[in-house]
C-alpha cells in the first residue's frame, strides 16, 4: 500500500516520496506492544513514528493502552461511558429490556467501562440468560463471567498488559502494590505511599509506571483504578498477600489509640475523614477473615471513635459486633463505640438499646469504672429522649461510683451529665450549683473539655434566666477554650446556643450569622447540619419569611430523613405544619 515492497526499509527515506506524495491517515491501532519503551527495538520504532509524526501530510492516529508517544501528538484520554452510553452499548447485544434496575445496577458497578459492558453483554446474549440469571452469575462470578466463548475476556487483557516489557521492568512487588491498590475502595493516599509501603524502595517510580500502563490512575489525590480491573486483581484471600498485611498492620498502627480531644494527635487524627472508606472496607474483610483476633476488634473499637470525633457517621459493622459472643473482651466497648455513632446521628433509640446492652455485659464483669462510664452515656442518652426522671438516677449512680474511685475529671463529666438533666428538666437553680461544681473540681489545664462543656451549659442556664450577660460570658469562656483544639462539636453547640440567645433579642440578622458559623462546624456531620438548617428556618418563620422557612425546613427533614433521626423529622414536619397555616392564612 506504502510502496515499500517486499523488502522492510530500515527508515523512512526510500518511502518519502510517497508519503509526501498525497495527504493520508495512517492509523496505528493498540500500539502499545511496538511503543514499549522496555520493548525490542523501542528506540527504533519510537524515532520512526515520531517521524511520521512530523510529515506534515500525514495525520497520524495512535491508539494505545500506555501514554509514551511522541510529545508532538495531541493526547486524548478516553473516558468510561455515560450511563446513557453504557446502556446503549449493553443493549445493541442483548435485547432483553425488562428489569432494567437490575442491568443498571450492574452496568453501574463496572463503571461503565466500556471493554467489560461490551463483554457482558456478549456472554449474556450468547448464552440467552435473562435478567435474572445474569444478576445471579454476576453476583456469584464478578468478572470472571466476562469471558466468551470465542475466548475473549476482561481477564485475558489485563494479563496482557501485566506481560509487558515496561510491567516486567517493575519487579516483584508490581503484582503486589497493584493487589493493595485494588483491594482498596478508594484505592491508596498519594501522599501515604511512603508511610504505606516503606519496604518498597522505588514505589513513586512503580505508581508512576501504573498509570503510564493505563491500570491505574489519579483522581482526588488517590492512586486508584477503575471497579472492574479492581475485582480481577485484588487479592482473593487478603491474608495470603504479605504487602497487603504491612498495609493492614500499617493502619492498624494509626488507630491504635483512642483520641482525647484536649490531648495531642487529635488534629492529625482527621486523616480519618478522607481515608475512612478504606478503613472501613479492611476491618470488614478482617473482621470476617481473622473474626478471633483481639487487635482487630481492638482497631474496630479505635476506628469507630475517630469517626465519631471528625466524621460522624454510621458503619457496616454493627451486625458483626452484636454477633460476637457476650463473653468476647472487645464486645462491651465496640457497643459502646457503635452507640456513639448512633448518638451523632440522632438515632438516641438505638443508642440507648445498644448502651444497654454494653451495660449488662460490665456488670457482669464487675467493671465499675466501665459500668460508671457507660451510665454517663445513658443519662445523657435519656436526656435527649426526654427521659429526665431515669438520666437523673444513671447520672447519680455514675457519680458515686466515681467518687468512691476518686478520680475527679470523671466526677467533673458525672456532674456534667447530671446539670444539662436538671436543666432540661426545669430545676435551673440545682442544675447551676451542679456546673459550677464541676467546673471547681477539676483544673481547667487537665479537664478542659468538661470545663468547656459546663460553661456552654452555664450559658444555656442564663439564657432561660434572661440574664443575657452572664449567658453571652460564659458562651465565650466555652469558645475560648474550644476553639484551639478544633473541637468542632463544641463549637458547633456553642455558635448554635449563641444563635438561640440573639433570636430572644429579635436581633435575627446577627442569630443567621451565628446559624452560618454553626453550620462551618459541621461540615462532617449530616445530622448536626440539619439541626442548624432547622433553626435557621425556625428564624424565618418568626419572621414570617414562610417560603424561606419552608425550603430550609424540608432540607432539614430530608437531611434527618437520610441519618434516621426519625423524632427530628416529627418536629420538622410540626414546624411545616405551623409554616403553611402562616401562608394559608396570608400572614405576611
């Protein structure tokens, strides 16, 4: 076609003529082998297509797997297919529509790769499966399903990439990181490679060699690959791959302290808030694969108290927990951990079942310092269950218990616990003699955080008294002592109560402007974001700015909605109820 003849050219001079001649697409389709840098001959090929390259009749198109062309090329990355795309390309194949929830579903968890949707539906159609069988063999097999008989599979090509000269370069722990950065969710933290994989000398060169290859890339500053390369390659038993269980022990380092928010490693701790997903997916694999490990539900235990502190939000784990044995030594304090979750998202009914339940098993156990911490947590858990009369009796009988052991910080959060019960319960006067007790008992350099949470209580005392000074003092004195140790829950209660308090002033310019300080605070917390949306739309109402009300006050149901807070979507909806009364009846 060239006008090469039989003989191949060394280069390109006995062939210029012609290639000068007209203008031509030359097309030089999965150029990956020829273009290997590793490969034979690279540098010849290489020089020779960047030769062609340069003709100026010739457009030279390059298909390839990996990214080493000639820099004169215009570069273009192919994306994975739309979901309008993808069910397109699936359904040209196989011409069975119904249940189309099913094929979205599955379309949906290859992320739409193009190879593996073209794939699936191939073997689908040739072996006339319905919808349901396909999700049954697909649920069963994974990927392994994407391979036809005329022995073309996903499998086969990502084999062959891993067979190149460039991955054959790599070494021996190329498998191996390719193995920890699939079984990953999110893949791995670009910035922790080093502290991931200290063993591995040349791992910046190796992640670099990946995404050359096209089997991994970046994105939100992970390392990760796309679902379908990542069920064939994650490792099918995770304890047999060595690199996998450095990783593991890796991480399992991290969390092995539990994180006291007036103390040192609590800012640092907040790795938790990106990296969570991955955690999350190794305890549940580990919880299953080695369940009679104490270091792993040690960690499970650590893990679930940095969420509670920097992300506030359920996990998968809960089933696992309450079906280990009541005699298991990590059971009691994973409930408890498990419970706090519940608590921070506004679920104060599970948590309590689940606080109850821990109780049993300390005092079965004889442990009082647990059994006292424990009715702590469940005097403040009826507290918000309105439950004031038996919060009053846990609280008591945690403060005994406390001071029979003398040790006054946990006297000082008994005493806490017990004054926001006589708060709430109306007994203002007892409930201020309780606070400031607290605060006496301990020195504010080693109980910082009960003093901060006595003086926001302080405040919320004054505030129902109208001694608005006094109330706005103590605000402050909280806020000073939570704001350097970025105790976002604090300062999300306290922005919250000042809020409340220039409301009562009518002053809802500077009450708004609180609610949006509030809400900077829980940037991690769904449930505390709807609180404040849900005062911002009581702020309205009073205004009688009711459509604004009524917008923000549906987010709020629909954020409390999602977290399970199912008492605080009854106040929303009673607050709706009173909005569209207002518009009902024109009072604008």
């Amino acid at each position: 076609m060239t006008g090469a003849g039989i003989e191949n050219p060394e280069d390109l001079t006995s062939l210029y003529p012609f290639l000068s001649s007209k203008e031509m697409v030359i097309i030089l389709d999965n150029a990956e082998s020829i273009l290997d840098p590793e490969g034979t001959n690279a540098q010849e090929i290489y020089g020779i297509v960047e030769e062609l390259g340069r003709l100026e009749t010739i457009c030279l198109c390059i298909t390839s797997r990996i990214t080493t062309i000639p820099p004169d090329c215009e570069t273009f990355d192919i994306p994975v297919l739309s979901a309008e795309a993808a069910r397109d390309t699936f359904y040209r194949l196989y011409k069975h529509r119904e249940r189309p929830d099913l094929i979205n579903s599955i379309l949906e968890r290859l992320d739409f790769h193009p190879l593996s949707i073209t794939l699936l539906a191939t073997v689908a159609h040739h072996n006339k499966w319905d919808p349901d069988r396909l999700t049954r063999e697909w649920e069963s097999r994974r990927t392994d399903v994407l391979h036809t008989v005329h022995n073309k599979s996903l499998a086969a090509t990502i084999e062959l990439s891993l067979t190149s000269p460039m991955f054959q370069e790599l070494g021996p722990d190329a498998r191996g990181l390719l193995g920890a950065v699939a079984f990953f969710p999110q893949g791995v933290d670009e910035n922790n490679t080093d502290w991931l994989f200290p063993t591995i000398s040349s791992r910046a060169n190796i992640f670099d060699r990946f995404c050359i290859l096209s089997l991994t890339y970046r994105g939100n500053g992970f390392i990760t690959m796309l679902a379908p390369l990542r069920d064939h390659l994650c490792p099918k038993d995770p304890k047999s791959s060595p690199l996998l269980c450095i990783t593991k022990e890796r991480y399992f380092s991290r969390l092995s302290f539990d994180i006291d928010p007036g103390g040192p490693g609590f800012e640092e701790a907040r790795w938790i808030v990106s990296e969570g997903v991955n955690v999350e997916h190794l305890l549940d694999v580990f919880t299953s694969i080695d369940g009679e490990s104490d270091d792993v539900w040690d960690t499970c235990g650590h893990f679930m108290e940095h969420l509670y502190w920097h992300t506030k939000r359920l996990v998968s784990l809960g089933p696992k927990i309450e079906g280990l044995r009541d005699d298991h030594p990590f059971k009691p304090r994973c409930l408890v951990k498990l419970s706090r979750l519940f608590q921070s998202v506004g679920n104060q009914m599970e948590r309590k079942r689940l606080l109850t339940y821990a109780l049993k098993l300390y005092r079965e156990r004889g442990d009082n310092n647990q059994v006292a911490q424990t009715l702590r947590f469940l005097s403040s858990t009826n507290r918000l269950l309105r439950l004031y009369e038996e919060g009053i009796q846990q609280a008591e009988e945690a403060l005994e218990i406390c001071g029979r052991h003398g040790n006054a910080t946990d006297q000082a959060l008994c005493l806490g616990d017990l004054a926001w019960l006589l708060y709430d319960d109306g007994q203002l006067d007892t409930a201020e003699k309780a606070a400031f007790r607290s605060i006496d008992l301990v020195p504010e350099e080693g109980g910082r955080f009960p003093v901060c949470q006595s003086h926001r209580l302080l405040g919320e005392i004054y505030r129902s008294k109208g001694e608005t000074g006094k109330a706005t003092n103590h605000y402050a004195a909280a806020l000073e002592i939570a704001s350097p140790f970025g105790w976002h829950n604090e300062q999300f209660w306290i922005y919250y109560s000042q809020a409340r308090l220039f409301s009562d002033e009518g002053r809802f310019d500077d009450a708004s402007a609180h609610v949006e300080q509030a809400k900077a605070h829980a940037a991690n917390s769904a449930y505390h974001l709807g609180r404040a949306m849900e005062l911002q739309a009581g702020f309205w109402y009073r205004q009688r700015r009711f459509y604004e009300a009524k917008s923000e006050v549906l987010r709020a149901a629909d954020v409390y909605g999602k977290v399970g807070a199912t008492k605080d979507v009854e106040d929303c909806r009673e607050l709706l109820r009173e909005i569209d009364e207002g518009i009902n009846h024109g009072r604008f």
